[in-house]
C-alpha cells in the first residue's frame, strides 16, 4: 500500500506534524527510533490526516520516523 505524507517541520524543537495527501482508509503506525542508541523511543497508532507528534521530552540529536515502510529522519535541537 503506497502512503504518501509530509513531515514538517524536520528539524525539530518540540514537536512534528505529519499530513497525508490522502484521505486514510487504515490505521498506521509511526514509530521513532533514536539512530545514536539504535532504540524505539517512541510509538503511535494514526487515523487521522493530520496528526501532530510532541518529542519536547527527547534529546537533542537524529532520530529515524518510520510509517508504514517508509523511513525519514528528523534531527531534534
């Protein structure tokens, strides 16, 4: 199933917003994982076209956004 979405903005503060450029038909996960440590620091069914995501509680560095099978990274200041 092909997904198509944004993430803005990548460079991140306290938080993300993702958008699907299409209505969703099924539930998603997104998944965060933190590249320095190798681990999932965070994990979120999505239903919604819009969804925003709060990381204010991560440190700062790189992190892997992974939906469906698509991966992007995001870096948190």
């Amino acid at each position: 199933m092909d997904i198509s979405f944004n993430i803005h903005p990548t460079i991140v503060k306290t938080g993300f917003t993702i958008e699907f450029y299409s209505k969703l038909v099924h539930t998603f996960t997104l998944e965060i994982y933190d590249v320095e440590l190798g681990e999932r620091v965070y994990s979120s069914k999505i239903n919604t076209n819009k969804h925003y995501v709060d990381i204010s509680y991560l440190k700062s560095g790189t992190y892997t956004v992974k939906l469906g099978n698509i991966i992007c990274k995001i870096i948190k200041q």
